[in-house]
C-alpha cells in the first residue's frame, strides 16, 4: 500500500497469487469498497486505507468552510467505518482522523488537509515500527529449528509492512531460527495459500502449506514447537478475535501442549469491550462457502453460515505479542 500522486495505491488480494495488479484510488467511497471486497484486508492494512480514504475524502470535498469539510468527512467516515465490523484498528484510525480534524478548526482548509494526510501517513508509519518491534519481541519465543504454524495472512499484505504474526516469523527467520512455517490454507477465502505463501515464497521462508483440516495431524506427530496468529480485535480480558478456524487451532493447540501465541499492536486491543463475547463477528457472503474460485462446490440452494472470524478465549492464548513487549496471562487491557 503507498500514497502516491495524490493517490492510494493498493496491491489488489483478490487477484493473488495468480497476478500482481495495483489499483490507484482517487474517492473515499472506492476504498470503502475495496475495504469491502477485500482488495485491501487484514485489521492494521483496514486501518491505514481507511485513514488515507479520509485523506481522498478532504480532496473531493467541494466545501469552502470547516464547518462544510467536516460535514463532508463524517459522511466518509461513515461510509468507511460501514465496511467492516470487526477490526477495531479500523474504526480507531478513522477516530484518530476525525480528532485531527476537529482540533484544526482555526486552519485554512490547506493546512486542514495536510495535517489529515500527515496523521494518515503517521497511521502508516507507526505500524509498520510496531510491527517490527513485534517482531523482535516476539522472536525471543522462538526456539531454534522453530516449527511454526500460523492461520490466514498477517503479514505484510495485511499491515502497512513487514506483518504481525509473519513479522514474528520473519524476524525469527532473520535470526536462522525457522525450520519450517506451516500455512494453513484458511477456508472459505484462502488467505493462507493465496496470500501468507506468497509472502513466504518472496521472502525465501521455508514453509509448507496445508489444508485446515491438516493442523490436527501435524501437532499429533509432534511437528509443531508453537502456533502464533493475527487479531481483529482483542477484549479488555485478552479474549481475541481472529480469522475464522482461529479458535479450533487454540483448542488443538491446547490439547497437544503446543504454545499458542497472538501477535498484535494496541491498535487492535479494544479496552471497551469486557470480554470476547461483545466483539461483532462479520457475517460474509454465501458463494465463500459454496464456490472455490469460479467453480461451484455446493448446492445453490444449501443455507450457509459464513462466520469470518472467531473468538479464542483468552485461557487458551499463552502470550499477547504486542509492540511493547509480550504479554503474559492473567490479560488486563
Ligand atoms: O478477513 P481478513 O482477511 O481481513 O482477516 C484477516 C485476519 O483475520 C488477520 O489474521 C488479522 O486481521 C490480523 S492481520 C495483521
């Protein structure tokens, strides 16, 4: 992702790994959906396009006083913060935006825009050092010869760069620490295969990659040392909400005496939220679930329930990664 010409450039996700096309956005109304349709996804990555929406938002707005821009701005966002329900870096970058432009009442509307854009690309900037002090944090969890599994994509596709369960690999991959990343494909919309092995390919990291259902079987023959995750949202109580099949791997991780690791900035920590069971779940569309890519895999006609996300209760999360440094149970945010 990259703020150029006046423009949001975005890699399209849909599209990988098959090719690798860049989309330039010019309206706050095509990055909320892209934010929809996943041309942009992963909770910081969410973040930072929608931030950079409101930017695009100042742009178009034809108002000649505050008062009429910041009409204009809430209207974007609005429609930004409608996308999608359950990161919270979304709804706490377009807060951050929305403070900014409220303190600046006394600009020019020039001066107004620039700060917007500077607080959009601090958004990004800051992400990108958290999740390398991520990294090197979480890396001191790595044993030698770590064999690692980890679910969907949060690496750097999924951040403003560098990732933040895949930053953990990388940086334990920068120390020779990595024998082995086991990717799990991530049912109904891959972003295990299509995405984290793209990712893992590019950067030269050993890894394998498997179907979900796979995880189990890899753990029972003692071939994982620890599983580390993203998250969308974590609850005052550490309870964390993440890709879906997210909880099921704690579970068996559980069972198999694997550690089982978060790694995530305090921009996805949600203070408000008591425990897990407040945290909105998207509810996705039915052809995830009854198509893989154009061919048909089900019924027309079966009901679907299409969850994208689920909640792992903190008793089962044996450290949360943060920027500031790993945290143990019991999680007091
Ligand atoms: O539906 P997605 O692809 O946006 O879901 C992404 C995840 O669940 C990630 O694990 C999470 O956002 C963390 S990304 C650093």
């Amino acid at each position: 992702m990259r703020w150029s010409d006046d423009r949001l450039i975005l890699l399209d996700q849909t599209l990988l790994p098959e090719r690798e096309v860049e989309r330039g956005y010019q309206r706050w109304e095509d990055v909320a959906e892209a934010i929809r349709a996943l041309v942009v996804r992963g909770a910081p990555a969410i973040g930072v396009a929608a931030a950079f929406g409101v930017v695009l938002a100042t742009r178009q707005s034809r108002a000649g006083t505050f008062d009429g821009l910041v009409v204009d701005l809430e209207t974007a966002i609005k429609g930004l913060a409608a996308t999608r329900p359950t990161a919270v870096n979304l709804f706490w970058a377009l807060e951050r935006m929305k403070r900014v432009a409220l303190a600046s009442g006394a600009l020019p509307l020039t001066e107004v825009r620039a700060r917007l854009l500077a607080e959009a690309q601090a958004i990004r900037d800051e992400d990108i050092a958290a999740n390398r002090a991520m990294g090197a944090h979480g890396a001191t969890l790595v044993p030698p010869n770590a064999r690692i599994l980890t679910h969907c994509n949060a690496g750097a596709l999924a951040t403003a760069g560098y990732g933040t369960a895949l930053g953990v690999v990388r940086a334990a991959h920068a120390q020779g620490k990595v024998a082995l990343v086991w990717v799990d494909e991530t049912r109904p919309v891959m972003q295990g295969s299509r995405l984290t092995a793209w990712e893992c390919v590019r950067e030269g990291i050993p890894h394998r990659l498997i179907a979900d259902v796979v995880a189990a079987s890899v753990m029972a023959r003692g071939e994982v040392d620890l599983v580390v995750t993203g998250a969308d949202r974590i609850a005052a109580n550490g309870d964390t909400a993440n890709k879906i099949g997210t909880y099921s791997l704690a579970v068996l991780a559980a069972h198999h005496r694997v550690p089982f690791y978060v790694a995530a900035p305090f921009s996805t920590i949600d203070p408000a939220l008591a425990s897990g069971a407040e945290i909105p779940i998207e509810e996705r569309d039915a052809s995830e679930v009854r198509r893989v890519g154009a061919q048909q895999t089900a019924p027309g006609a079966s009901p679907v329930f299409n969850p994208a996300f689920d909640v792992t209760p903190a008793r089962l999360i044996a450290a949360i990664i943060t920027e500031r440094g790993v945290v143990r149970p019991p999680y007091r945010f």
